[in-house]
C-alpha cells in the first residue's frame, strides 16, 4: 500500500508541481527522514526482539494472556525522542542552515511537527 501511495502522489506532484517545488518536497522528506532514522531503527530492533521472550511477565504453564510491556515501552521511547527533537528543533530554529538560508529554512516548523507525529502515529 505504502508503495502505491509513493507512486500515485509522484505522480500528481509531477503534473502540478514545479520542479523547485517538488525538490523541496523531497528534500523535506529526506531531512525528516534521517532525523528520525537512528533511533527509530534501534528501538525497534533492539526492543521489539524482546517480545514473548521476556521471562519476568511469562510463567511456565502460562497460556500466553498476560501482556508483556516491551510494545508500549517501545512506543514510550519513540514518543519521547520524537518530543526531543522537536523541542530541541524550535529551541535551535534560528541556527539551522540549509541552502546557505540561516535562521529562515523554509518549511522548518513543518518539518519539525512532521518529526513530532511521524514517528508516534
């Protein structure tokens, strides 16, 4: 699904954006994107690994129904980080440059709410 919506949205970006448009579009999504790549990588391999072999929640004999919390403290950790970067994001806006564009990045505040809800929802 995620692939199709990649491919419909270029092209509509192809038939009514410009090219610069669609450059900072894409330029948006990469920034965000590695912003967000190191630590949601590692949670989630180094968290979700940890699901049903945790033996502090699971007894022997135990049929399975007890929950373990690996999956809500992987979304805490994510949540958390995310709120990080967007704090530490408009407490540094005005040093940021991107394009040689100090303290007036455009889409900054975007980007920064992208980071925020990206990575949670």
């Amino acid at each position: 699904m995620r692939p199709l919506t990649f491919l419909i949205v270029s092209i509509v970006f192809t038939k009514t954006l410009t090219v610069e448009q669609v450059g900072q579009f894409e330029m948006f999504m990469f920034i965000g994107g590695a912003l967000t790549f190191f630590w949601v990588t590692g949670i989630i391999q180094s968290l979700l690994t940890l699901y049903n072999k945790n033996r502090t929640y699971h007894k022997s004999g135990d049929n399975g129904t007890a929950k373990s919390p690996e999956i809500f403290n992987a979304f805490i950790l994510l949540c958390f980080f995310s709120m990080f970067m967007f704090v530490m994001g408009h407490l540094l806006k005005n040093h940021f440059s991107v394009f040689h564009n100090t303290g007036n990045v455009p889409y900054l505040n975007l980007l920064l709410l992208y980071v925020l809800l990206s990575v949670c929802l």
